[in-house]
C-alpha cells in the first residue's frame, strides 16, 4: 500500500503513518500508556500545573495561608470581607500571580519551541537558542543597560536585537533559494558566537561597580522585575506565538521524514520552516526580554515530554507547554525562596536540568 502524491512518486505506508500520527497494530501494542493516553497525560498535567501555581502563591518569604491565597484571589471577583492583612493582598496580587503568569508564558514558550526545533532539526540535542536569539538578545539588553537606565529601552534592544540575530543566520544558511538544516544550525552557531564576543566586549567596557553587575544579574535569568505592563505587552505575543505552533504541530511531524517525503506528501518545507523559524523566534525573544536568559527548558522539557506520550508533535507540543509552565514556576519559587537573597533562574535551570538531562540519556534508547 502507498500513498500517491502530486508529483506521481510513492510513499511507503510505514512513512504515512509516522506523517500523519497513525499507527499499525504491532505499533500500538508496544506503545507504552501514556502514548495510549495522551489526553489523560494532558489532563494530569494540567492539574499538576495548578497545584504548583498554587503552591507559589503561598510560598515566599512572607507565607500566605491556603485559605487566605483563595480568599484573596476570589475576591476580585466576587465581594468578599477583607480579613487578610494589606501585606498578605499586594504579596498574592502584586507580586506572586505577575511572576506566575511569566513563569507559566516563558516555560511553556520556551519548552515548545525547543519541541518544535528538534522536529525541524530532526534532532534531540537542539534548543530555542540554536539559532542565536538568545545571544543576540543578551547583547541588545547589554547595549541597552550600558547606555541607559531604562527597563523599557533594555527590553526593546534585546527583542530587536533577538529577533536581528535570527535573521542574519536566516539569510547566511541560504543556498539557492533552499535552506539546508545543516547550513541553518552552522549559521546559528557562527551568529551566536559573535553575539557573545560583543556581549563580553560590552561588559569588558562596562563600569564595574554598577552597569557590569547589571548586565551580569540580567543575563543570569530572573522574574524578579515582571510587572502587569510587561505581561500585558509581552504575554500577548508569546501567547499567540505558542498557538501558532500547536496549530501547525501535525505539519512537524511530516518535516521530521525529511524534506523530499514531506515535499512528496505537499507540504512546502520552505514556508514551514519560515513559520516555525519565526514564531520560536519570537517567543524565545519575547521571553528574553521578559525574564532574561533561562537555559535547558527547550532542551530537556521536550525530552521528558516524549518519555510521557512519545514522539508525536500532536501531544508532544501540548505536554511540553504544560510541562515547560509548571517546571518553571517550580523553579522560580524555589529561586525566591530557598536563600536570603533571590538566586538566578538561570542557575537553578542549569542546575537542575543537567543531572536531569543526563539521567534522561542514560535510559532511553538513542533513537527517539
């Protein structure tokens, strides 16, 4: 049996299956529960994710008790007599649900990007920053941290920047009118290495005493700083961004056979990949500005992601944001909580997720 596309040449049902999600009985059989179960998995995470948020909200260096957390929250939607303390209302509005919401947009977007990539890349070991925004956007908020005081003016030069940076690997990896995924991932190396050169060259430059702290603390990754108009500019764009890529997560798996099968099957490998190239981009960028630089959620989410419901961008996209969003929150209470002063995100993220990754290599099966 094959499948007949445009151009006459035939596709082996095998590889039609693995295109369009299906399965043949063996398949089934040895898949293990949660890629029976994909919607429960989902549905189990989501419930994960809030009992995390909910922990967050009570926890931090002013405790919140559970009922109090709920009164409060309730209260803005319905009247209900204030028997909490002001200090107990601005910790669980002002301050813990503006950095849930980020923890929650930056996990998920950077987890499902990193997804994304590494079905386009058509490997494992990539993440969101492969391409270099990362670095570009760090170098744009460095610019933006020597040369003024603004958060704003930060936060703008490190999403140009970001998105800047992407581009020029874009428009190095082109041969005739194709992009290579080889001259793609080499592009991005070459650009987010000289990112890098520059930002060292910002800080070598840099005051000691004040900007240089600056810019180091900012590129260590922190939540610290989100306030409601940041979540209100930035949350919009990465929102979109992710549904973007949930939308178009079937094509994913079509591009993962390779550009001639997907071509065969009439899917423009071209402008897919623009897609995709361009809404992790800016959700990788968006999140930069946001939260800094945050490493190992784009690489290792997806992975734990495939150990629950397999390698199929149809749940594996969905599990990833769910996953992606609650880890980060995790890990931002812990940040805010576990030392006298706030520890990075970036640190504990690197801390955390190498062990993690390396467990997770060492009992799974190469082929994924």
């Amino acid at each position: 049996m094959s499948l007949k596309p445009a151009d006459g040449r035939g596709v082996h049902a095998g590889e039609g299956a693995r295109a369009t999600g299906t399965a043949t009985p063996k398949q089934v059989q040895s898949r293990s529960w949660g890629e029976q179960h994909p919607g429960t998995v989902q549905v189990l995470l989501l419930g994960v994710l809030g009992i995390v948020a909910f922990i967050a909200l009570m926890a931090g260096r002013y405790m919140v008790p559970p009922d109090t957390v709920i009164a409060v929250v309730l209260s803005s939607v319905f009247p209900i007599e204030e028997t909490w303390t002001p200090t107990a209302a601005s910790a669980v509005v002002n301050v813990r649900i503006p950095r849930i919401i980020a923890g929650l947009l930056v996990g998920a977007g950077l987890a499902v990007s990193g997804a994304s990539f590494q079905g386009m890349f058509r490997n494992p070991l990539v993440s969101s920053q492969i391409l270099g925004v990362a670095a570009g956007a760090g170098f744009g908020a460095a610019i933006g941290i020597l040369i003024s005081d603004s958060l704003v003016l930060v936060q703008v030069l490190s999403f140009v920047f970001g998105l800047l940076a992407v581009g020029a690997a874009y428009g190095l990896s082109r041969v005739r009118s194709t992009t290579p995924i080889l001259m793609l991932v080499l592009s991005g190396i070459v650009i987010a290495s000289l990112f890098s050169a520059l930002t060292s060259m910002v800080k070598y430059v840099a005051d000691p005493m004040n900007k240089m702290p600056a810019i180091v603390f900012w590129l260590l990754g922190s939540l610290n700083h989100v306030s409601a108009p940041d979540l209100m500019v930035l949350g919009p764009i990465i929102a979109v961004s992710i549904a973007g890529l949930l939308v178009v997560r079937w094509r994913i798996n079509v591009l993962t056979m390779g550009d001639e099968e997907a071509r065969a099957l009439g899917v423009n490998t071209e402008h897919l990949k623009l897609v995709i190239i361009l809404l992790s981009t800016v959700i990788t960028a968006a999140a930069v500005c946001m939260s800094g630089i945050i490493g190992w959620i784009g690489l290792v989410i997806p992975h734990m992601g495939r150990m629950l419901v397999g390698p199929d961008n149809r749940y594996l996209l969905p599990v990833s944001v769910l996953l992606g969003g609650a880890f980060l929150i995790a890990v931002d209470t812990v940040a805010r909580t576990a030392a006298p002063s706030e520890i990075p995100i970036g640190i504990l993220t690197a801390i955390i997720g190498a062990p993690i990754f390396a467990v997770l290599l060492r009992r799974n099966n190469p082929g994924w």
